[in-house]
C-alpha cells in the first residue's frame, strides 16, 4: 500500500470526537454540481447528464439547527452513521492537463464556508465548496491508507477510450488507533463503492456515491482525497486475458446471454463464454503430466477432447523423440521423470529396513509439484507401479535434514466423484504402504485472497500460505472458543472443517514467521533447489516478471478493474518487499463457490480464507481416518482462484512451497520412533 506519496494539499485537522452541538445556518448559492466539479475535471464524459439532475442544487435553503445525539459506541461500522451535526463537503483541490484533485471530508457546521452549494432531498447534508481550494494552512499530512485502481472510460462521441488511474487516500479519526481495522474499513468501503451491481459507470457518479456512503455510514472515515488522473488513449481497450492455450468465443444476443458447445472441444466456464482447447504439443504434454504416474492413451485424449486421433499421435511421437514421454502398454504413454535413469519399476513395494522408514509424508497433485519437493530431498530413490486397472503409484524416498521422507503424486484431482475416490485411495494406500509415517504435508499451489489495503494480510502471487486456525481465533486459557479449523470445504450446500489433533506443524510454522536475523530459510532451499532442477530438466522455476501479477476485482458484466498491490508501511518500493512470504491462516475449497468471484468472496471473508485450491477434502478425510495426528497444507500462490487457472507462476509457486516444506521440517525435532 503506498503510505509515502503526499497529496498536494491535506485536508485540515480532523475535528474532536463528536459531541451534541447545535448546528449554524450558512448561505448557498445556486448552481450544479456538474458544473462546479465535472467541469474541473480534464476530459467530458457525455454519459453524466443523466445522473445530473437527480443532484442539482437549484433553491437556496438555511441550515437549520438541531440538536442530536451521535452514537460512536457501535463496534460494527457498518452501523456506523456519522453524527448530524457533521457535513459531508466536497472541495476541489486543482487540476492539471490530465488530472482532478478532488477532497471530500467530514466538518463540523459551524466550519463550513459560505461560499458552498448545499444538496438537499435524499443528498442533505452534503455540501460542496464553490471555490477551488489551492493551499490549507494545515501541515501536510501522510494518509492513512492509500488504494490506486485503473479503470477505462469510452466517449460516447468518438468512441475513444481512455485509461485513468483512480487514487483513494484515507484519514480515519483520531479516535480510531487499530491499524488492522482501518485498513479492513478502507477494504470494505472499496468493496462497497464498486459493487458490481452498482458500479458508478461516469465520473460524476464515481464522485457521488462516494460522498452518500460516508454520509450514511463509514463513520470511522474522516476524509478521503480523490486523484483522477489520465494515463494514456487508445481505439480500444486492451481485450480481457484468456487463459494460455485457450481461444474464448463470447456470444451474446439482445435478451439474454448464453454459452454453446461445440461435441468434446468446448468446456462452459461462464455464463455466456465457453472455451475451445486447441491441439498443441504444450497441452498433450500437460494432459500427460497430469495424468503421471497412470499412462494415457492416444484414442482417450483424442475422444475426450474431440481431437483427430492421427493428429494426436503425431504430436505423441514428436514428444517422444524429445525424450519428453516413453511408450507403455496399450498405446498409452506417461512422462519420463527427470531422473528417470534412478527409477524402478516395481510390481509391488519392496521391504524397506525399519531404519529406513518414512515417518513423514508428501502428497502433490500437479507433475511441477512432485519436481519441486523432490528437489528438497537427498539420497532419493523412486519406484512406481504401473497398471493398467486401477491407479498406478509413485513413491520417491529421501531425506530431508535427519528425517526420512515419501513423497507422491495423486493421479487425479478436482470436484468429480471419480477424482475424490482416486485421491483418497491414493492416500489410504500411500499410509498403509508407509506405516510409520506420522506427519503428512500436502505441498502445491493455490489460489490467493488478495486485500487491497492491508499489506499484512494481502496474499499475492509467489507468497505461500499454511494451512493454521484464522488470525482472529479466539482462545481463553490456551482453550479455544469454538472448534478450531485450518481447512475448510464446502460442496455448495455444507461446510466441513479439518484440524489436526495435533498442531505441532501450525506452531513451528508460526515461530518461523518471527524476526529471524539475515535471510529467512527458504530463501536459501528456494535458491538451492533452482539450481538443482536448472541442472536436470528444462522447465524453468525462475520468479516471472512482477508485470505478471496484475490484482484485478471483478465489477459485475464481465468487467473488471485493475487494483494495485498494496504496499508496507515503511516502503514503496517494490524491489524491496520480500519475494517469499509466508502466511498462515485457512485455506478452503469447493467448486461452486470458487468458481464465482462474489461467492468466493463470501466465502474467504465468512472463514477468514488466505488461499483456495482444488478439492482435497477426499485425501484429508484419509488422513483422519487413518489417524494421522499432525498433517498441514503448505501451498504457494499461482493466481488469484484455485492455482490451476494459469501456468506462468506454478513451478515458481510449487518450489517455493517445497522450501517453506522444508524449513518447517528441518526445525522439527528429530525422530525418535525409527
């Protein structure tokens, strides 16, 4: 959040907590507020005239006197409404060629200048100063909180759009110390003002619906400064980005919207969009990949995704030239592992010497997942079990500082029955092969809950998150209140929790996350591990470029808009913020509700979510019923859904999770039971 950029004017020193007074009359001339605030803007949006009227200020009125009592005890403020004896004043601050400088504060009625227009109807009790105020004799002040969006603006006349950078600065109250509360009342007032429904589509309602909001609740909030600022024009606006490897049709028709489907190839994924997977050497192999360790065969691929079978072998045996995949039974085809050469393949799992047994788990569900734990192992050996009836299994066994480890791939993840059977089996099978294991780590990527005003709290692409009971959770004595959860699932109906009996895992990745002098341990397993894989394989685990991590909210019809990343306190400079952080909080999942944004919303701020993924519930149910004490999710951050929506970031994000994997482990105490 940037917290160092200085408006060019601050607003004047807030006043006291409110107290009964008596309000004071001031005069008002007449005139519009489109002409005294649209007007100083630097460009004409013709779309504003309609919402004009309903605010003009046509007949001079006195501020009449009343006495009231304000209520500032209410702890939710959303309740929050402001005392009457306080105004809403919107004062312009001064333009350039490009920008509008625009303050809009709560005053005392007997501060308010004469020299105001005064709104009367549903807008009384808002005031707007005639005169442009250039200087305040008040010292500059830094703001609270600052939140920058981008938006695209279309002339009804020329068809031109036009990008502009939107800034919020907030001043809260003296009276309102709690940095964590500002910051998610700056959210939620955000949350509020771009309401999909409600959005304000022109400037003027921009600036209005602002003002009604403070003026009917947010009482918490003292000013708020608006910096509207033009960034370029273009003949279009930039077209929404599609998934990599994915070509989106829309169709749309005057009542209503719908989606078509074209045999095997389309997949609906909105309401009126559906997706056509074309036929890449890049998709087979992720099929493949996903699929490993169980083979797949060449006629499945093509009747699954309605592709040309012959067009599908030839692409299978290009990837097979390239030393990419290797020829199974039946036609069928899986991935060669980069250290293929170290693999056996066994019928079934040879006896393991009890020294030697594992007693800590790893489950991954994606092939950039298994590559980036199992770079944090030595002395490493893999057997896999094919077969054709059932899932195929594969288990790599290793060391991690003095603890033995297993890890695996789940063959199949996601909301279908058939997943959530085969990953539970893999599971259940995986414990009972390794009977010692006492600690299981489901390591991957996920999808972050971002918070656009706190920097503590955002979950941004690369970050990782541990699954642990939510920041706010109460406990009396070292009890908890009420049942503790550090995953959540919903099927869309009900909601299950999941917590480990033992949280031993949750508090040593807690105690990591205090001050540790010089570099964070995962820093230097993360370094460690890139080495290792840029030595084997070819897939590139490097941090994308920051441009790649664009922050959007969604505002309804398809439209989104572009939100900055907020920023910590003591810095603005990006370069400087940690490539790796580490939060932990719960994690939820389930189809329905992440697959729409404002249900994905609901469902993040109702369980206090850091992170969502695909559906592991089935593989956690196998690890309480197979009385597993301790177990924690540890998943690095690849978009902004469930980590599966785009590729770019997911090697970065699955090594990062491993490191974070591994420097919890390595501050586990040594095992005892082998």
């Amino acid at each position: 959040m940037e917290t160092t950029t200085r408006p060019r004017n601050s607003p004047p020193p807030p006043p006291p907590k409110p107290k009964n007074k008596t309000q004071n009359g001031s005069e008002h001339h007449q005139s519009s507020y489109h002409e005294d605030v649209a007007a100083n803007n630097n460009y004409n949006n013709n779309n504003n005239n309609n919402d004009i009227d309903s605010f003009n200020l046509r007949s001079s009125k006195k501020i009449t006197s009343k006495n009231t009592t304000s209520n500032n005890n209410n702890n939710n403020y959303y309740l929050s409404v402001p005392p009457s004896d306080e105004q809403v004043v919107m004062t312009p601050k001064g333009k350039t060629s490009n920008s509008t400088v625009i303050l809009i504060e709560r005053k005392l009625v007997e501060e308010v200048s004469d020299r105001v227009h005064v709104a009367g109807g549903d807008h009384q009790g808002i005031i707007i100063n005639k005169d442009i105020v250039k200087d305040q004799k008040s010292a500059k002040v830094v703001p609270h909180l600052t939140l920058e969006f981008r938006v695209f603006l279309v002339s009804s006349k020329t068809e031109q759009h036009t990008q502009e950078s939107r800034t919020l600065r907030f001043w809260f109250r003296d009276w309102l110390k709690d940095g964590e509360l500002k910051a998610q009342i700056a959210q939620d007032f955000f949350r509020e003002l771009v309401t999909p429904k409600e959005f304000p589509r022109d400037y003027v309602g921009f600036i209005k619906k602002i003002m009604k909001l403070m003026q009917k609740g947010y009482n918490e909030i003292q000013s708020i400064e608006i910096e509207l600022r033009i960034l370029e024009q273009t003949s279009a606006p930039p077209s929404r980005p599609p998934r990599p490897g994915h070509l989106i049709y829309c169709f749309r028709d005057i009542d209503s919207r719908y989606c078509r489907g074209l045999s095997g190839s389309a997949v609906s994924i909105e309401n009126d969009e559906f997706e056509i997977i074309p036929l890449t050497p890049e998709k087979i192999l992720e099929l493949i990949e996903q699929a490993y360790p169980n083979p797949v065969a060449v006629d499945d691929l093509a009747r699954d995704y309605g592709w040309p079978e012959s067009e599908v072998y030839t692409i299978i045996l290009s990837l097979q030239q390239r030393g990419l995949i290797k020829a199974m039974e039946f036609n069928s085809f899986t991935r060669i592992h980069h250290e293929d050469k170290e693999i056996k393949v066994v019928k079934q799992m040879p006896t393991i010497a009890s020294n030697k047994q594992p007693t800590i788990a790893i489950i991954t569900a994606q092939y950039c997942e298994k590559i980036a734990v199992d770079s944090m192992l030595e002395n490493k050996e893999t057997f896999v079990r094919y077969t054709t009836v059932g899932e195929s299994n594969v288990y790599t066994l290793g060391n991690i500082g003095a603890h033995r480890i297993v890890s695996t791939k789940l063959p199949s993840v996601g909301s279908s029955r058939e997943a959530s059977i085969a990953a539970g089996n893999t599971c259940t099978r995986l414990l009972g092969t390794f009977q010692k294991v006492d600690y299981v780590f489901i390591v991957g990527v996920a999808g972050g809950i971002p918070h656009y005003t706190d920097y503590k709290k955002h979950v941004r692409l690369g970050d990782v998150v541990v699954s642990s009971i939510p920041s706010d959770h109460s406990f009396i004595n070292g009890e908890s209140k009420e049942k503790p959860y550090c995953y959540v699932y919903s099927d869309g109906e009900e909601f299950k929790t999941f917590y480990p009996v033992n949280p031993c895992l949750q508090e040593i990745a807690k105690s990591l996350q205090g001050p540790i002098d010089g570099k964070k341990p995962w820093e230097s397993y993360f370094e460690e591990g890139l080495i290792h894989l840029k030595e084997k394989i070819e897939n590139d685990f490097t941090r994308p470029a920051a441009n790649t991590d664009k922050l959007y909210m969604n505002i309804g019809n398809r439209d989104v808009i572009e939100v900055n990343h907020p920023m910590p306190l003591d810095t603005t400079d990006a370069s400087e913020v940690p490539t790796i952080r580490l939060h932990t909080g719960p994690i939820g999942s389930g189809y329905e509700l992440i697959k729409s944004d404002t249900l994905r919303t609901d469902f993040a701020k109702r369980y206090g979510l850091l992170a969502t993924d695909v559906e592991f519930n089935s593989v956690l149910d196998s690890i309480v019923g197979n009385c597993r004490d301790s177990f924690m999710l540890v998943k690095g951050i690849s978009d902004y859904k469930d980590g599966t929506t785009t590729k770019k970031w997911q090697n970065y994000a699955s090594l990062a999770a491993a490191s974070v994997m591994k420097s919890i482990i390595c501050a586990m105490d040594a095992p005892t039971n082998v």
